[in-house]
C-alpha cells in the first residue's frame, strides 16, 4: 500500500472534521477550529495521529502518543483547554478518559483504516 503524503494530509484533514464535530456533539467549550483556519500545530498534530495510526496501534496507543507528544510540547493537565496556557484535560490516563473522549480516539483509528483501505 502506498499512501502519499497528500493523502495523510487528507485523512488528518477528516479525522480534525470528525473529532471537531464531536465536540460539537458532546459540548465542548473550546472546540478545535476548521482545518483551513487551524493552527499549524494542530495540524501537524492530526498529521501525525494519522502516522501514528498507519502503523496499527490501537486507540488507547493513539491517545498515549497524543499525550507524549503533547507533554513533549510543554502541555500539562489542566481543568481547562486552553492553547496559550498549554492545559487540556484530556491529559489523563486512557482509563480516565470518559466514553465520549475515547471515541474521538475510536472514530480517527477508523476513519484513518477506512481511508487507506481505498488509498492503496
């Protein structure tokens, strides 16, 4: 299978819409914006769950790697999501997560197999 890096680009571009509208759903305060008026970190952040997601880890792999990368970027827990001050409360734990969080991580695993399965 080849995916090219248009293609990742893509499917994080599906996956963002997906965990946007998620949020939506399920009231998030602070919901992430659209792709196209998306920081460039958020990006490169879906960009990389879609990497992530490539080598077939699992939703719990996909958090705990979101969660490395985050801490690696100076992130911390936090009650609040918040950009500027580099808190988020999904911070935690895969087990600590609420069902509504966990599916975020389900939809994007699915979403990437999804994509792929056609791309290649």
């Amino acid at each position: 299978m080849t995916v090219l890096d248009s293609d990742i680009v893509n499917i994080a571009r599906v996956c963002h819409a997906a965990n946007r509208e998620l949020q939506l759903i399920q009231g998030d305060p602070a919901p992430s914006p659209e792709w196209v008026t998306a920081p460039e970190w958020q990006q490169t952040s879906a960009v990389d769950g879609v990497l992530q997601a490539l080598s077939g880890i699992s939703p719990r792999e996909l958090h705990n790697a979101w969660c490395t990368s985050k801490e690696a970027d100076g992130w911390v827990f936090g009650l609040v999501k918040d950009a500027e001050a580099k808190t988020h409360p999904c911070l935690v734990d895969y087990d600590q997560l609420d069902d509504g969080q966990k599916m975020k991580d389900l939809v994007f695993a699915a979403i990437v197999t999804a994509m792929t399965a056609v791309i290649g």
